[in-house]
C-alpha cells in the first residue's frame, strides 16, 4: 500500500490529523501568526474593545490582544498537556512493565499504591498536589501525572502478564537472552500499541484537566497567556465584555475536538476491535 | 455480595484511606508553603523568621514527619479532624455544614444525568446508525470535548445574566441554586454516560435471546424495556459508581463558578491559604463519599440480580 491510498483509506484520520497539526504550527509559530504582537503587554487605551477592527477578538481589561493570547496560549496548553502525557507513558509503562515481568514484591508495593490512587476520584487529589505544591503551570503537571500513571501502569502490567507466560518468550529464556533484552525486545513492542492508543484518546481530557486546575487558579500565573486562565480573568466581566471568555472557552472546545478525533480515528486504525461496537 | 464480601470491601476501604491520608500529609510535608506563614500574613502580623518558628513549635510542625502524621492520625480516630488554620475552627464542623449542599447538588446531578443518558443511549442503540444516532452521538462528542467550567459560564450568561431565571450567586443553597450548577455537571457526565448506556444495550442487542423475542413476535418495545434493559442494568450501574468519581472532582469547578456553598468550593479556599488540615479533611472526606457510594453499588447487585444472592 502506497502513502496516499493510506491517507485516503483513513480519512477522518487525515482530516484531524492536519488540523492538529496547524494547530501545532501555530503555536510553534506563534509570532508569525500574530504579527509580532506582545501577548503580555497591551495599553490601557485600548482595553475591553470588542472584536473587529484590528483586534478581531478584542482586547481585555489590559488592552492586550485576545487573538493573540489565544494563539499563544495553545503553546502553554500544547506544552503542558504533552509534557503530561509523556511522562505517565513513560513512567506507567515502564513500572507497568518491570511489575508485570518481575511480579513479587516490586510487583505488590507498585500496584498496591496503583490501586490506592485508581480507588480515588483524580481531580480532587490533583487539586490539592497542584495546589500544594505551590501555584505553577510545572506543579499543574506534576499534579495530573501524579493521578494519572497508575492507569497506564495497570494496562501495561496486564498486557505483558497476558504474553509473559507464552511459548516464545519461555523459548528467548532459555536461549539465554538477557533480560533487558526480553523487557526491550518481546514485552514493550507488545504492550506498545494499546499504551500509544490509549495516551492518544486521552490527550483530550488532559488538556481539559489541566485547564481546569488553571481556571481554579493552581496552574499557570498571570500574565502567561492559558486558555483556562483567561477564562478565569474573563469571568467577572462576563455581562459587560462576554467575548473574553468566549473565544479562550471555544480555543480549548477546538482543540480538544481536534485531539479527541484524532485519538479515536488513531485507535480505529491501530485496534479495529474496541471500535466495532 | 456476601456479608463476607462485603467486609472485605470495608476493610479496603480503611487501606485506601490510610493510603490516601499518608500520601497527602508526605506531600505537605515536603511542600514549600508555610501555614505558619500565611497564618501571620492572614492575620496581618509581619512574619519574621522568629515568629514563624515560635507559631510552628505551637502547631507542631516542627516535629519529625511519623510523631506528626501518628499525632493526626490518633485524632482523627478520635474523631477530631484538627482545626483550620485560616478559618479558626475545627474542621469536622466546616466539613459537616458543607458536606450536605455538596451531597445534594451531586445526587440532583446524577438524577439529571440518568434522565437524559439512558432514554438518548438506548434510542441511539435500538437506531444505530440512522440519523438519531449520528446525532446523539455528536451530542455525546460535544459532551466529553466541552470543558465543564466553559459550559458553567456559558449557562450563568444566558441563563442568569441575560434572561434572568436563575441566580447569578448560588449561595443560598436552596433548590433553584442547586439548578445551574447540576445542569453544567449533567451535561459533561451524560455524555460520557449516554456512549456506555449505547455500547452496552448494543451488546445486549446482540445476544441470542433477543432474536428468539423477535421470532416469536413478541412486540419490540416490549422486548427493549422488559429483557434487554434489565439485563444492561448491572454494567450501567457499575459504571454509574465510577462516574461518580469524576462528578465529585467536577464539583470544585462548578462550586467555585456558580460560588455555590458546597466542599469543593471551601477546599479551593483551603488550598489558596495553606490550610493544610482542612485540605486533608477534604480529600479523605471526599475519598470516603466515593468509596461509599461504590460500595452501596456493589451491594445493590444483590436485589438487581437474582443470581448474585445465590453465589454464596
């Protein structure tokens, strides 16, 4: 099969998976997109005026631009959201993996405290981590990775049980492989595909989890431009200047669109069974 | 569930709780924030290096972490939460005045959440794939996609500002407060409900009986609500108990939002100023509701499904 029939096989795949990446390019190039314009600093003169004109989507009570807070702020969004994702892949799937293929102790301690948290409702924990820690988009981070690996770590573990007592790799053991090469070589590549889907469709409510712990004020800090954070600062204004938190509120809409698509279209490729019901 | 079953699961839940309350109170251990601190900025002395190791002798904070953690954990089992540093009373009391507001508003919302999902989820099953389905199916894509605080503020301007009906400040607690808050909550969970409500009548749809109903041209309806939603009940109730977990989280967001006076609200207060007891008060109060309300689940099996009471 050539590259093209694929994109043409799959295409809601290709649709959504363009749009994420134009949004990916316009927070890479934000500037570009915006003209150059400051997304932190604006004049009084200009505050509140509602959109068209030079601002389409107008300007806030500092009289900075909003379309230009709202690019910017996909960069904060994007950044945090996949720095989330890459670390609960990481770190869930390789204790996930060492459990699974180890079991004993390791095994017991990890998924004793895998289910602690799992028995717990994860924003309520993540909340009081991010705000603990102390106000910050990297302690926003920690918080959700902090509730959200032990899911991973339990999908792993069951899928390398599911194949550590098979044929082949009882054959690599006494072949002599090494161990580290059975874990690289035979476990992660088999438990790959269902980690990469399931981080994929959870990118989604990731970025709205992260935006919700911006809105309540324990993720990024003023003036960086976020989508939640915006929404925060809009609120009071909500009779008199309802597009400040119009436009932020439909940023994080489209975006969690995009990637939801995107991960269920990636997941009817890669797992055509879970989708068939 | 037998009695025995059942014990077991209360005694998990006392690990969990144990598990929970240690990892919280390491975390606040080696947090950087200084309730002393913010006790003397609140109460507008200026907190000098001296003042605030005197006021943390007095709080015990000073103390090595297990003295700390056994010291709250005996009160606990006594009974007594400790006191809330920036409010200045114990914390069982603030909990208990906030527990009920939060309570109902989450019960109103799973009620709304059940009325819509499961007619939409079984209507979108029995038509699957006609144009009732596709458009329950996008309610159900714009349901999970929409961030619930935006819906929030999005029903409080048209609802509250624009045409009036509801109050813009739910403080008072009283049923017509309890409105926008559910109607944003049910919206984010019926969506995700109604996607398993779909996928497990389909399932149920499939099976053989239900084609021996039809052969022996029992009507159709009758076979949907007397035979296949009896039987989806079991794996739709299950899952009703895990969405309670994310219906409690959301509270904080909407509390805050619509400053309805419930736990989630007086938790963010809690985190903004350090207050390290009351935040530990309502994590494990919130732990224990959610694990609580899934054991009820469990045990409702018995009168949902005969066969459960003759597993013994």
């Amino acid at each position: 099969m050539t590259k093209q029939n694929f994109f043409l096989k799959y295409r809601t795949f290709t649709i959504f998976g363009c749009l994420a990446v134009l949004i990916i390019f316009a927070a890479i190039f934000a500037p570009l997109v915006t003209g150059g314009v400051d997304p932190t600093s604006g004049s009084i003169v200009e505050a509140m005026l509602p959109p068209g004109g030079e601002h389409i989507f107008g300007t806030d009570k500092m009289g900075r631009d909003i379309f230009t807070r709202v690019i910017y702020g996909a960069r904060t969004s994007l950044t945090a959201t996949f720095a989330v994702v890459v670390i609960v892949f990481m770190i869930g799937t390789a204790i996930g993996v060492v459990s699974g293929y180890f079991g004993g102790i390791i095994d017991a301690i990890f998924m004793r405290i895998a289910d602690t948290m799992l028995a717990f409702p994860g924003l309520v924990l993540a909340l009081a981590v991010a705000g603990v820690l102390g106000t910050s988009i990297r302690n926003a981070v920690l918080a959700v990775a902090l509730v959200t690996w032990p899911k991973y770590a339990r999908l792993a573990r069951s899928l390398v049980l599911k194949i550590r007592d098979s044929d082949f790799v009882a054959a690599a053991v006494v072949t002599g492989s090494k161990t580290s090469h059975i874990i690289w070589k035979y476990m992660l590549p088999n438990a790959l595909p269902t980690l990469i889907v399931t981080a994929a469709t959870d990118i989604g409510s990731m970025m709205l989890e992260l935006a919700s712990l911006s809105f309540l004020g324990f993720g990024a800090v003023a003036p960086t431009p976020e989508w939640g954070l915006m929404l925060n600062e809009g609120r009071d204004y909500m009779q008199s200047v309802p597009w400040l938190m119009i436009f932020p509120g439909a940023a994080i809409f489209v975006t969690v669109v995009v990637f939801n698509m995107l991960g269920d279209s990636l997941r009817d490729i890669l797992d055509p069974r879970s989708s068939e019901v | 569930m037998t009695p025995k079953r059942i014990l077991y699961r209360i005694i998990q839940i006392i690990t969990v709780l144990f598990g929970i309350s240690f990892m919280t109170f390491l975390l606040m251990y080696i947090a950087p924030g200084n309730p002393a601190q913010s006790i003397l900025l609140a109460s507008g002395i200026m907190p000098t290096e001296e003042k605030v190791q005197n006021l943390m002798d007095l709080l015990g904070l000073n103390a090595p972490f297990m003295t700390q953690y056994i010291g709250w954990l005996e009160n606990v089992l006594h009974g007594n939460l400790g006191v809330s540093y920036s409010l200045n009373k114990p914390v069982a009391d603030l909990l208990l005045v906030r527990l009920w507001p939060t309570l109902r508003l989450t019960l109103f919302s799973m009620v709304l959440m059940v009325m819509i999902s499961v007619p939409l989820g079984m209507l979108s099953a029995v038509y699957k794939d006609s144009w009732i389905d596709n458009l329950i199916r996008g309610y159900t894509f714009l349901g999970v996609s929409v961030p619930n605080f935006w819906v929030g503020l999005l029903i409080m301007l048209v609802f509250s500002v624009n045409l009036g009906i509801l109050p813009v400040i739910c403080s008072g607690g009283d049923f017509i407060s309890m409105i926008g808050p559910s109607m944003t909550l049910a919206f984010a969970m019926s969506a995700k409900y109604t996607r398993q409500v779909r996928t497990v009548v389909l399932e149920e749809l499939n099976q053989d009986y239900v084609v021996g109903a039809r052969a022996r041209g029992i009507k159709e309806w009758r076979i949907l609500w007397c035979n296949v939603f009896p039987n989806s009940l079991l794996p739709l109730i299950t899952m009703f108990g895990i969405s309670v977990g994310s219906l409690l989280g959301g509270t904080a967001v909407v509390e805050v939002i619509f400053s309805y006076p419930g736990l989630g609200n007086l938790a963010v207060s809690a985190i903004t100023s350090n207050d390290y007891n009351l935040i530990q008060g309502y994590v494990l109060w919130t732990a224990l509701i959610y694990m609580m309300i899934n054991l009820l689940v469990d045990i409702s099996y018995n009168f949902i499904d005969p066969r459960m009471r003759l597993k013994r």
